[in-house]
C-alpha cells in the first residue's frame, strides 16, 4: 500500500497538482459511482492532456486509503521524476550505452530488485511503460536501497514505439524467451548499443517486441525447472554484458 507521501487525494488537492505540473503523477483512481461530476471531468481533460493514466475503479479499491477524505479520487505519485525517451536518446553520445526494457512487471519488489542490479551492472538506464507495469513507489524506492537515485527511469506509453525509434538511433535489442534458440551468453554485448527486454514471469516478453528484436535469447536452465525469478534472470545477463565489457 502506498503511504500517506505517495499520494494526492480529493478533487481540488488532485486538479491542482495537475494544473501546477510539478508532481509526476503514475495514475489517477476515480469511483465509478462520481464519474458525470463536473470537477471530475475536468480532472479528465487535463490527465489525458498531460498523458496520465486515469482508471474508473469500484469502492474496493479505495479501501486502502479510508483513513482520508478522499472524495472518491486519489493521485498515485512517483518519488521520482521520469525521464523522457527522446532525451536519453540525445544525451546518449557515449558508444556502447545499455538500457533495460520492462515489460509487465507487476511486483513493487521485483522493481526494485531490478533497478538496484542495473546500477551495479553499470546499466545506463530503464524503460517502463505507462500502463500494465507496476511504476515507481515507496516501495520500489526502499527495495532499489536507494539505487532509484543513480539511474535514470524512463516511462512511455508504448514500448514498441520506443523500441522502433531505439533501433533507428542505433540501438540492438535484445528479448528474453524461454523458447529461444541462442544462449544470453552468445550475444556481443560489448560490440553496440543495447536494450535488453524482459517479461512478467507468467507472461514473459510479448509477442509485439520478440517479432521486433533483434536477438531472441534464453537463459539455460538444468532439471527442466523453468521459474527463474525476473531479476535474479536479468542478473544473468546483465552482469554477462559487464563480464564481456570488462575482458576487452
């Protein structure tokens, strides 16, 4: 559950924050049963001008949050500022840059777990999407051990688009599959720039961005015992590519 500092709530408290822009804000929850007020639907207008996820939600959802006045909308806001696509890409001048693309990360944990392995792997930054992948939180923040402050986290709203405009600014991408043919290990890591996907654990990585790769990789597994956890599996590879790199 969130605290207290990782959200906004009532109607006038959240239409501010937008107007001000000067809280990042991850998703708005409105009850269902306000959604023909007038403030709310100004709420609305703004959320989408500013690209904010907003979510009509039943009472259950803000069972968590009945010590406040909430007025039946609450602000989910990140401790952190993201980080735009387009300007990683243009302050991206140094060769052989890396990036760790997450697609459906649902547990807070797991986030965290993987932000702080990428800033010992010497991964240059991270790409979440907007929607269905958990965002940045107090909880995320505490599991990195203060490892979100040392690395860049960028989020868009599509992580096909953003691997599309990777590739045509020089970037290779690297999916992980189950499935795969190739080994993690028999990729070059330390011949280009990089972005490394990798899926929810149910899931894995969608079919959208393995037909966009440009490697399709697996990570070997012994007993036929397929449930790696996704950061200990990103560990892997990541600290393979720091292997690699070193060596040279």
């Amino acid at each position: 559950m969130e605290n207290n500092s990782d959200i906004i709530y009532g109607k006038n408290s959240v239409m501010e924050a937008l107007i001000a822009g000067n809280r990042e804000i991850n998703k708005i929850l409105i009850s269902k049963n306000i959604h023909t007020d007038v403030k709310i639907s100004k709420i609305k207008e703004l959320a989408q001008e500013k690209g904010i996820v907003f979510q009509f939600v039943g009472k259950e959802k803000f069972q968590p949050y009945a010590e406040f006045n909430h007025q039946g909308i609450i602000a989910q806001i990140s401790p952190i500022k993201y980080l735009e696509l387009d300007e990683f890409i243009e302050n991206s001048d140094i060769s052989f840059r890396s990036l760790v693309i997450l697609d459906g990360i649902e547990d807070s944990h797991n986030l965290g777990a993987i932000i702080r392995t990428c800033v010992c792997a010497g991964i240059d930054g991270i790409i979440i999407p907007s929607r269905r992948n958990v965002q940045v939180n107090s909880i995320v923040e505490k599991t990195s051990a203060g490892a979100i402050n040392h690395i860049p986290i960028i989020k868009v709203n599509s992580l096909v688009n953003a691997v599309q405009k990777l590739k045509e600014n020089n970037w290779w991408i690297v999916a992980t599959d189950a499935s795969a043919k190739d080994n993690y290990y028999d990729v070059k890591y330390n011949d280009m720039n990089f972005a490394i996907i990798m899926g929810a654990e149910h899931a894995g990585v969608s079919k959208s961005l393995l037909k966009a790769s440009d490697f399709v990789v697996k990570i070997p597994m012994q007993n036929n015992f397929n449930s790696l956890n996704v950061s200990n599996a990103l560990s892997a590879i990541v600290f393979e590519a720091l292997r690699q790199k070193l060596k040279n």
